[in-house]
C-alpha cells in the first residue's frame, strides 16, 4: 500500500504522521520560518521516508504568513471605470464600535497601483459597455509603467458575464499572475468578491514558488495541499489559489476531529487546537460548520470555509505588562526561533510556556522536541521580571498569565457557539495542538463545560486530519431571486449545471469525483446576512431555512415573508482511503514515572506516560499525563479514562468547587 504522510507546517512546530503497513509514526520539530521547506526536509530525513511510493498532503502557514506580514507581490487592481476605490471604501462596518479613537485600517493598495478600463455589466446581465482592444493596449501601457508582479481583475456583475474579465487575463496572463473574480468567487458584494482577488494576486507568486520548489525538492511524492474548505489539491492547482490556503494548517485539526466523532459517542464538539503560535476553534455538531464570512486579520474572506475562529494566543504567546500596569498575554509570539525562554535558545521573555513551567504543570526532566531540553531556570529569569512589574511572587505572575490566557480561549469558544445559538455546556470540549492538554480543564470549567475528549497523538492532529480530508472542488454561483420563483426542478437544474463544473475541475486534475454536496445560501428579503442549508431532492429549502434560522437568532418569520435564493454552491469530492488509530493492546495498568510539585495542588501530582497506559484505565486528578508530541494537565475535580483507541475521555465532578 503507498506510504501516506501528513505535514503540518506551523508558526512554532512542525508535525509529521506517516502510515506505512498498517501502523502509524509520528515526528515534531521546531519549524523553519525563513524557509519552511528546510523543517519538511529535515522531518522526511528523520522518517526515512520513501519518497518513490508516497502520497503527501501538506497544511502550510505560507500564504497566511505572506498576508501577516505584509510581504507579497506587487499586485495592480483593476475593475471598471469609476470604480478604483472599490477597496479602499470597503464596508461601513468597524471592528472597535465604541472607541473615540478606532485605528485606521491599513490601505489595501496604493491608489497607482488602481487602474480602470471601460466596460460594464447591468445588474440584470445586459451588456452597457465594451472594452475595446484598444482599451486594453492602454492598460497594458499603464501597467509597464509601475513595479507590476500580479494582477488582480475584478469587474462589476462579472459573475453574470466574464467577457471582459476573460479578455483582461488572456492579454495579461503571460507576463503577470492574473486572478479573476469570476474564477475564484463568481457571486455578489463587489468589495468581497474584490478582497478575494486581490488577495490571490498577493499570495500567489510566492505561495506558488514555494510549492514549486516543495514539489522539485521531493519530486517522486505525489503532493496534495489542504485547503480552508477542508478539502485537498494537487500542488500545481493549489499554486494558483492562495488565498483557498490561509486555513490549511488549522483545517486539518478540525477534518480530524470529524473523523473522530463519527468512531465515538461524542458527536458534538468544541475544537480547541492550541499551538505554538496560536489558538484555533471550531463547532461541530455531527459535522463542521463552515461559514462565508470568514476574517483572516483585518481582511473578510467571503470564500466557502470552514467555520475557525482563531485568536493569538499559543504556548510560545509573550506575556508582558503595559505603561498602566495592566498584564497582557498574546497576540505577539516567541515563534520557532527563539521560543519560549524555557527553550535555552536566548529568549528572555516570559510565554505560556514559561508560566506552565514555572508553576510545575509541564515537566523539565524529560528531553522534548528536536532534543529540547526544557530550562526552568530560564523561564523563573523571565517570570522574574514579568513578577517584578506586577509587583506579585513568581507564582502569582505565572499564575496570572495561565488565568488570562484560559479567559481569552475561553472567549473565542464562546464566539463560536454561545454568539450562534449554541449551549457549550451540551457539547465535549476536543483539545489539541501542543499545548491544549495544559489548559483543558481551566477553559471548559469557564464554559461550564463537564465533558474532555483528548484524542491520541493531540500534538500532531492537524496532520493526522490532512490523511482523511477528500480532494475536492467547488463551484458556486448567485442567483438573487426568489425562493418561490424556483421550482424543485429549476433548482436541480442549477445545481446540476455547478456540478458538471465543480467535477470538470477535478477531471481536469486527472481525477475522479466519488461524491457531491448541494448548499443554498438564504435569506429573508431584507437581510443581508445568509444562512446555507444542506439540500438534495425532496428537502423543502424554505422549512429547512426557517428552522435553522429560529435555530441561530431564537426567531422565524411568518410563512409568507420571502425568502431568496442568493448563492448556490456545490462540492464534488473524490474520496482518499480511510486510515484508523489501532485499538491499544491489554496491558496493565500504567504506573506513574515520578511525582512533580505543582502550585496549587496539595502534595505531590503524578507523572504518566500515556504510552503506557491501559484501555479503561482511570487516572484522578491532579496529574500530569506526557507524550512526545504533548503533555496533559488534569485538574482536581477531574478523571480520566482510557478509550479502547487510546482517546482519554474526561469527566468533571460537578460537586468540585
């Protein structure tokens, strides 16, 4: 059977799971940030992988960290005449509502880099304008003029007609990368569907050089990369779809967490991936919501996505204390290099990590990742002069940095589910990434939550999910109409024709749609706002609205308010073999490797290595549970339990204070 390995390439760590014959390996190492191909190499070196007879599906932080820090191409924008500031006016919506002195929003493009041509769609399709060859010759003449690398095209109502945006790109696309918004979103709202695409042409020269040169590095694998709809692409397509990768890593985890659901009891989750860097969570009630109102920084991503609310706050987050005297934690980061100050690499800034070290909750006597031998000198040195600021002890200083950095992963949890209807104390708190076992317990008691599932091997789940995620396209089309203008079959019809698209695509690949999935975004007339419903043959699409729209917002209309039909979308998969976690061997019970001081925990706390513990072993808490790729903290008031697959289920004893 061919090798499957899955790569997960994060601002911190970088993860490999490999399944070879039946069993599963796994690998961690400090990521490259200036090359993140260096840390991939390096990681195929210490598997001895077989790169002849492989299948790779890679999550890569690239594009995102293209976008942060602000290093992608020189991009032009153009759109119709009269039209160049479409992304400097954007939307009307604030991020700070209230404050006196809100923050600028940083400008998306200089206003030299903006160009218009002539040309113009009507609203309902009809043609107002032409562009001539001779307009396009100007533009061409405009654009040798400036540092131009990419182009960006996006004209009113092209997702009705791309006649023009078709003959911009055909003239462009041999000396520029081109993007299109009739390709990447043909749909409504100008100001997303532009966001869109200049986003493309930003990310996409150096998002593609470095699949390239992944690719041509490691030329005999058959590379796919995870995409923010939690599906894959073959590398030479994905290159041309950056802006589908700015959730690649963080998709992962959320595709695994599905998978694991679907084999146990636990069928509603809150996702909580905890890295180096950040902090990553997601719903999944049977499946994972995705949403197309997406936000990667300051910027809306208006593409089909998984539903990921993603805060700055990882193992690596610095700690620090402002001019008030208030403490902070995040959304700055140690990173790879230099890392926590516990790492021994020079960093004297106190971290998480460091308060985790500091009050005893994560073990110093163990050699960790990539030979890191974890320094609790360091991390007192840097709590020292956090503690000085705040005028408290150590452990109160440590203290203090767990206890904000609980209440702000606590808060995006809440943004995911309470803010849309949902109760967290219904679902099991999923925790993942490195560093999610350390703050299990002190989040879901926030959230009143009573249930843990931690899966095995959490450090490195978002490369374990990338093994089962499908390779898939999609297509997508507005509408604007009248829910009752529709027949069933006129539906059937539209979807019929965007499957023929979406599976075209992937023929195009060289690949075999096995599946489709049929969504309708809806609205009642008025909103703007749209709810997408899941929908096959016989599914009334108004009932199915209204109950999911009481679901969210506690309400529905009367049955003869309109309803319309925005956005139709289809998905068509193809399928890769599923992979399961082996059940554990009967073994005895695991015993405990040491017993650690932790602060407030009265005596000693036991040490376990979870590879030696037994299916349906109990552990009490507190304790500490190791692993290569992650450590768990169980508080007082909690007890685990093994599962026959080696997840460890956690229960809350609701009369603990």
């Amino acid at each position: 059977m061919t090798q499957l390995l899955g790569i997960d390439t994060g601002g911190t760590f970088t993860d490999f799971i490999l399944y070879k014959n039946g069993n599963f390996f796994t690998h961690k190492i400090l990521s490259t940030p200036h090359a993140p191909e260096q840390a991939i190499l390096q990681g195929l070196r210490a598997l001895a992988i077989d790169l002849d007879n492989i299948h790779l599906v890679h999550g890569t932080t690239v594009a995102t960290n293209t976008l942060l820090e602000g290093k992608g191409a020189c991009t032009a924008f153009i759109t119709n005449r009269g039209c160049r500031d479409l992304l400097q006016i954007g939307r009307q919506t604030r991020d700070q509502l209230y404050s006196l002195c809100p923050q600028a929003p940083r400008k998306l493009i200089p206003p030299q880099l903006c160009f218009e041509v002539a040309g113009r769609i009507a609203a309902d399709g009809q043609r107002l304008e032409c562009t001539t060859s001779e307009d396009i010759k100007q533009l061409q003449r405009q654009l040798a003029q400036q540092p131009v690398e990419a182009v960006a095209i996006c004209m009113l109502f092209s997702f009705l007609d791309d006649t023009d945006e078709v003959a911009l790109s055909q003239a462009l696309e041999q000396q520029y990368f081109v993007s299109r918004s009739s390709m990447l979103l043909p749909e409504q709202r100008e100001y997303e569907r532009a966001v869109v695409t200049w986003l493309n042409s930003y990310l996409g020269p150096h998002t593609r050089k470095y699949l390239h040169d992944l690719q041509q590095a490691i030329d005999n694998a058959y590379v796919h990369v995870m995409q923010s709809d939690a599906t894959t692409l073959p590398v030479a397509a994905a290159g041309d779809q950056a802006v589908k990768l700015l959730l690649s890593g963080p998709a992962g985890g959320v595709v695994a967490a599905t998978s694991i659901a679907a084999q146990t009891e636990y069928k509603k989750l809150l996702t909580f991936d905890m890295g180096g860097t950040s902090t990553d969570v997601a719903l999944i009630d049977g499946e994972a919501a995705r949403t197309t109102e997406g936000k990667v920084a300051e910027f809306p991503l208006a593409l089909s996505m998984l539903d990921i609310h993603t805060i700055g706050a990882g193992g690596g987050s610095i700690a620090r204390v402002d001019a008030a005297g208030v403490l902070h934690v995040g959304p700055e980061s140690a990173g790879a290099s230099p890392g926590p100050a516990c790492y021994g690499l020079g960093a004297q800034t106190a971290t998480i990590t460091d308060a985790n070290v500091v009050l005893g909750r994560l073990p110093v006597s163990d050699v960790w990742t990539s030979g890191l031998s974890l320094q609790k000198s360091a991390a007192e040195r840097s709590l020292a002069t956090l503690a000085k600021q705040l005028q408290c002890s150590l452990q109160q200083a440590a203290q203090g940095v767990i206890d904000l950095a609980s209440a702000h992963m606590a808060q995006a949890l809440r943004v995911i589910s309470i803010h849309r209807g949902y109760d967290p104390s219904e679902f099991c708190l999923f925790p993942f990434g490195g560093a999610g076992g350390l703050h299990m317990c002190e989040v879901a008691e926030l959230l009143d939550m009573t249930q843990i599932l931690v899966p095995a091997n959490p450090g490195i789940l978002s490369a374990y999910g990338m093994l089962h995620a499908p390779i898939g396209q999609s297509a997508s089309r507005s509408v604007c109409r009248d829910l009752a203008e529709f027949l069933s079959q006129d539906i059937e019809i539209l979807l019929r024709e965007l499957t023929d698209q979406a599976s075209g695509q992937l023929r195009d690949l060289g690949l075999h749609p096995h599946r489709h999935e049929n969504w309708l975004d809806l609205r009642y007339r008025g909103q703007s706002a749209t709810i997408s419903i899941a929908w096959s043959p016989g599914i009334d699409p108004g009932h199915a609205f209204s109950q999911a729209h009481h679901s969210r917002f506690g309400f529905q209309l009367p049955a003869d308010q309109a309803i319309e039909l925005v956005t139709a979308r289809v998905w068509a998969f193809q399928d890769v073999p599923q992979v399961s976690l082996p059940e554990l061997p009967a073994r005895p019970q695991g015993k405990p490797l040491d017993f650690v001081e932790v602060a407030a925990c009265p005596g000693p706390v036991p040490v376990f290595n979870r590879e030696h513990l037994a299916p349906g072993q109990q552990i009490t808490g507190p304790a500490i549970v190791i692993e290569d790729s992650a450590t768990l903290f169980i508080s007082t008031g909690w007890t685990a339990s093994v599962e026959r697959r080696g997840h460890i289920y956690l229960g809350r004893d609701t009369d603990y204070q």
